[in-house]
C-alpha cells in the first residue's frame, strides 16, 4: 500500500504548520465586501423610493416605450 502512495509523512514535533510569517488580508476583502453589500443595498433602496409612488402599470408602460423605441428606429 506505501508502494503506491509513496513515503508516508513523518511526525514532527517541531512543525508551527503554515501560521509562519502570514499575514492579515481577510480583514481588508470582509471590509470591501460590505462596503460591495452596502452599495447594492443603497441601488436597492433608491430604485424602490424612486418607483414607490409610481404604480406597475406606469412602469410596465414606460419600460414598453422605451423597448418600442429603440426597436423601430
């Protein structure tokens, strides 16, 4: 069975495992993700203020317009 898979890995007291001389970048990519959530929330947000007094059938007629428009040009 070792033949096939090769020297089997010895024990070391002394290994400090890969925590050697790292450092700290999740911190730095956690921050620019919420900030990535925090953007999309406020897209989220204003699209919803800015059609809130509108109702769906203006949306629906205004987004049928603009399709009609650029199709017959």
């Amino acid at each position: 069975m070792g033949k096939d898979y090769g020297e089997p890995i010895r024990y070391d007291p002394d290994f400090n495992g890969p925590v050697h001389n790292r450092s700290c970048t999740d911190i730095l990519w956690l921050i620019v993700f919420i900030l990535f959530l925090g953007a999309w929330g406020y897209v989220g947000y204003y699209t919803w203020r800015s059609f809130w007094h509108r109702s769906i059938q203006e949306v629906a007629a205004v987004a049928s317009t603009q399709v009609w428009r650029t199709r017959n040009i």
